[in-house]
C-alpha cells in the first residue's frame, strides 16, 4: 500500500468515525426534540384546560355574589309586600297611593325577573321539600293531603338555584281528625351556593 493508499484509508476512517458521531447527535437531537414536542403539548392542553376552569370560576363567582346580593335584598322585599299589603287593607285598592306603591313594587319584582330571580308559586300546590320549608301542619279533612293551605314568606328561585325556599303551612291529614302541630323550622344557612 501506498503512502496516499494509507492516507486516503485514515482519512476515510476519520470521516466514518465523524459519521457515526453525528449519526449520535442526530438520534439525541430526535430524542431532544420529541421531549420538547411533548412539554409543548402538555403545556398547550394545561393553558386550555386553565383557560375552561377561569372562566367557569369567573361564572360560579359572579352567580354567587348575585344570588348573595338577591338575598340580602328579600327581607327588604318582603317588608314592601307586608307594607302593601296593610296599605290595601286600610285604605283600599283604588287609592292613589295605594297604586303607585303597587306599581313600585311591580316593578321591583320585574327587575329580579330580568336577573333570572323569580317568585316560588306555593299556594295551593304540592308540598316540595325542595322549593318549600314547612312551617306549620294543619288537618284540612276537605283538601288533599300535603298541600300547602298557606305561605308564610315568599320563596324565590333564580333559574334553577333555590335562593330562599317558601315557608308554608302544609295540609296533613290524620287518622286522628284536626290538629295544629307546629314544624321545626331548617335552620337558616348564611352560605351562599
């Protein structure tokens, strides 16, 4: 072999042991980069998925401070109603007074309305333990067993979260004929859901 025979076999040699290092670096750089590829990807559904859970925490925040305000402003509400009430019954419906107070407090139910905020309907309907805390039981032979024969306060839902359930007086018929037993009344929650 010749001097340039042995030269051009190192210098292959030396190529081929380049080759193979960067054949390494090539497979390392792959590994590297699908590493990255990965985070990127876990990364990118982590952001989505905080994205969802933001605005859903910003949605359950704002329902709650609503529903808190709308329930600070019932007893409010309740003692309009009383007043009107007591304003009919002594001065009679057709008085002026009488009627813009009416036309206020109309007006102030339309307002929780247009907030989703509505009135619980319970007299004469079936007692639900969901939408109506019982107050009293009272034996009505001519009325239907758990029927609520008279509402208390006025319960209101706002879509389908109770705020405040109605408290009623319900219809139990007994074996024993006619009685008023009173109810304990659910204790009164301060949370708001």
């Amino acid at each position: 072999m010749s001097k340039e025979d042995k030269k051009a076999e190192k210098k292959i040699e030396e190529l081929e042991e380049q080759l193979k290092t960067l054949q390494q670096e090539i497979e390392t750089l792959k590994i590297e980069k699908q590493d990255v590829f990965e985070q990127l990807q876990r990364v990118g559904a982590d952001y989505a998925n905080y994205q969802k859970r933001t605005i859903r925490q910003i949605t359950d925040s704002v329902a709650y401070e609503k529903k808190a305000i709308i329930r600070s402003i019932l007893p409010s509400i309740d003692n309009f109603e009383h007043a009107l009430a007591h304003a009919i019954a002594t001065q009679g419906e057709e008085d002026n007074l009488v009627k813009g107070i009416q036309l206020v407090f109309t007006h102030l139910l339309d307002a929780l309305k247009a907030h989703g905020v509505e009135r619980i309907e319970a007299g004469g309907k079936k007692f639900d333990p969901v939408e109506h805390e019982a107050m009293m039981q009272r034996c009505e032979p001519d009325k239907q067993d758990n029927l609520v024969l008279e509402v208390y306060q006025t319960g209101y839902r706002m879509g389908d979260q109770i705020v405040r359930p109605a408290k009623v007086i319900v219809n139990k018929l007994s074996a024993s004929g006619a009685q008023t037993e009173p109810v304990e009344p659910a204790e009164e929650t301060t949370d708001v859901e």
